[in-house]
C-alpha cells in the first residue's frame, strides 16, 4: 500500500486509483479534516492485492496469474490417489490404466478393469454391425431355415442345387432309386459320367473296389446266396436259429460273430438254418478261442430234427494235440458219442481256418483249407454219418461246445462268414 505524507492536510476528494486497485480513506484525528487518502493495489503473481470483479461467467475461474479464465483439461494434474475414483455413489476419474489392452473398465460398485466376456455382451435385433463383404462383423440372426446355410455375402441362403432335397442317398435324383438286389456292392461314377451306380467292384469295368480285393476269398460273393451271411452286421440275421442256447450268447466285432459260453457246460450251443435238398456246398471261416483241455469245439453242425442227432466238423482243442480239426457225432446236443475223423493237428495256439462241407446225396465230404482258395478232402461219411443218422442231415449251422467240462474259462466260436458255394 502507498504511504501518503500523514503531514498533508488533505481535503475529501480521493485521488483515483490505478486500474484494478481500490480507494481508501479515513479520518487522521478529529480536529481539521485531515484525512488520508491510499489505494490497495490489484494483486499480482510477485505480492498480493485485489481480487479482480468476477465475470459473471460460471465457466470461469480465477487462476494462478490472478485472472478469471476458462479451466482446461491441461490445466489438471492427476496423481496416483484413488480417493476421488469413480463408484457407484460418486462420479470420478477412471483407475489408473492396466497397461492391457485386453482388459476394459466395468461398472461394478468399485469400477475395475477387467477382461470382457461373450457373456458380457448383449446383442440386439440390430443388423447395423453384421457381417459383410466390406467388413468383419456378427453373424446374421438365423432363419430357423435347417436347408440354409450363411454364404459368402454374409446372407443366409438355399446352397445350388440344394433345399428340398432328400435325407436319403436313394432319394436323390442320380442315383439308383432301390437297393433291391444290390447287396456287397459299391457305389461308383457311371461310365457316361452322369450318376451314380451300384457295381460289383473289381478292374477295369467301372468297379468301387481294386481288383486284387474283389479276388480275396473273404470277399463277399457279388451275388450272395440267401442262406449267405458275412457277419457284418449288429444283431442276428432272423434266418438263423437258436439250438439250445442256455447260457450262450452273441457279439458282433469287426466283421464276426462270436458265440461265447461259460466254462464246463459241455452243450452244443448252435445256430442253424434249414438244408436244401442235395446237393450242396457250404464253406465256413471259423476260430476257436479256448484252452487247449479235453475238449472245445467250434465250427459246421449238421443236425437231423427225426432223430435229433447230430455231426459236427470243428477246430477242436484238447490237452494232447493241442489244436486240431475233427469229425464227430453227437447223440443230442448234450451227448457225445464218437468220433468220425480226427486230425490234422493246427498247433498249440488257436488259428482261423476255411471249412467246407458238401453232400452229393450220397456221401458227405469234409474239406479244408489254409487260405480259402485250395480246399483238400479231410474225411467223408455216408449221409447217415456212416449209419449214424436216421436218413441225413435237415438243418446246417455254426456250433461251439465244450464237451468235456474242463475248461476254466469262457469258450468262444469267431464265425467270419458262412456261404452256400454250391
């Protein structure tokens, strides 16, 4: 503040003061008007002084250089103090950023970053962010449409050729419309190229198969005999007949049947169809899991409903030749009673073998093969079994037994596939 000469009689006229500064004036003492006249300056960055008259603007505030002047987001400096956050009571700053961009604020009662979940997204009717051939984006919602499918435009459409269609492979209109007849055959490109066909396989014709597998003995027959089964199935073809199950029951794995009985039963556990009047042929591949103890069998019953007597052609295994293949009759099916032919011995582990038996009216043979494709004459017997049956056999089957009761362990018959070749 000025100091005036306290000495100066001065009279009540205050000199102006400089802009921003305020007037003063009072009484010295109470005799002649000697007053004193000053001014308290406007303040300043280096001493203090007057406020200036504010603005009349809300938006402004008075600053550090003593002026009232607009706050901008420069004008604030931030620290690491979380007091003034943002929550769910207050509005605030944001945390402190993560340094992670995979992580966003939420709204939670104490707002946090975190990660976002699909869970966290709500997705609306709105087509505004779908995907597009200019832009990434959500898939459209679908058409409840099961014969559309989304294209490459980002639109739910009916493929070419598709909708309406059929759920079949008969029901389409380039192939074969019945799978009458067409049993173990394959499906290849016709010769004209125009559709599909069923074929029976092989070389040069237009076949599914390559020729060397058409020519393999396993290989189903292109036209199959009714009494026919490859054993490729799931459940037991109703052409076949139980015998005396008991306590026998039927697999399917991997193309073969598998008849399995407990130990020390000693029944024939049989399936079997009907004979047609001779002559015939039947072939059999066959194994026999079991111990090698007196005795299981597995392999061709020939069975007479007259005098319920059987013969049996089997894989027999006992503890003196291990593995063998036989010919035996049987007085029923839970009665030995001897043996036609005995012999060759397989070994001491079980093997698949090709069985085959045939009846001319005269005499039955019994023929066997390593490989399916030579069969050599083991032994033969008259119709009667060498007078053993009544007149001959009705029905033929797959049979497995353990006739001498002294296994320890289930009993098990693998049938590959039964044929009529003849």
């Amino acid at each position: 503040m000025s100091q005036p000469n306290p000495n100066i009689n001065l009279n009540d006229t205050t000199p102006s003061a400089p802009a921003g500064a305020v007037n003063a004036k009072w009484q010295a003492d109470s005799n002649n008007p000697r007053n004193v006249s000053a001014y308290i300056p406007a303040a300043t960055s280096s001493s203090p002084g007057v406020v200036p008259t504010p603005p009349n603007d809300a938006t402004k505030f008075l600053d550090g250089t003593a002026q009232f002047d607009t706050i901008k987001d420069t004008d604030l400096s931030t620290s690491d103090v979380s007091t003034n956050n943002v929550s769910s009571a207050k509005h605030g700053f944001a945390p402190k950023a993560p340094a992670d961009a995979t992580k966003f604020l939420n709204g939670a009662a104490t707002p946090d970053y975190a990660q976002v979940k699909d869970s966290d997204l709500a997705i609306s009717d709105v087509t505004t962010n779908n995907v597009s051939i200019t832009k990434h984006g959500f898939v459209p919602k679908a058409p409840n449409d099961a014969t559309k499918y989304l294209d490459g435009t980002g639109a739910w459409s009916v493929p070419a050729g598709g909708g309406g269609g059929s759920s079949t492979f008969l029901g389409l209109t380039d192939t074969p419309f019945s799978y009458v007849g067409q049993a173990n055959k394959v499906v290849s490109v016709k010769a004209d190229e125009t559709g599909l066909e069923f074929t029976t396989g092989g070389g040069g014709g237009g076949g599914g198969l390559p020729a060397w597998l058409t020519f393999h003995p396993d290989a189903p027959p292109s036209s199959p005999n009714a009494m026919d089964d490859e054993f490729d199935g799931t459940s037991l073809d109703p052409k076949w007949t139980w015998r005396n199950q008991g306590t026998a029951t039927v697999t399917f794995s991997k193309g073969a049947l598998i008849i399995t009985d407990s130990p020390n039963v000693g029944h024939c556990r049989i399936l079997e169809q009907s004979l047609p009047s001779p002559p015939y042929e039947f072939t059999l591949k066959v194994g026999l899991s079991a111990q090698p103890l007196n005795y299981a069998i597995a392999g061709f019953s020939l069975f007479e409903s007259a005098s319920s007597k059987l013969i049996t052609y089997h894989i027999n295994a006992n503890s003196s030749t291990k593995f063998s293949i036989n010919v035996t009759r049987f007085n029923s099916v839970s009665s030995y009673n001897s043996d036609i032919y005995v012999g060759p011995t397989l070994g001491d582990r079980p093997t698949l073998v090709y069985m085959r038996v045939s009846y001319d009216g005269s005499n039955i043979n019994y023929l066997i093969s390593p490989d399916g494709v030579s069969f050599y004459k083991l032994a033969s017997s008259t119709g009667s079994g060498n007078g053993f049956l009544i007149s001959a056999p009705d029905k033929i089957g797959i049979v497995i037994n353990n006739t001498n009761n002294q296994q320890t362990q289930n009993i098990m018959g693998d049938f590959h596939w039964f044929r009529r070749t003849a």
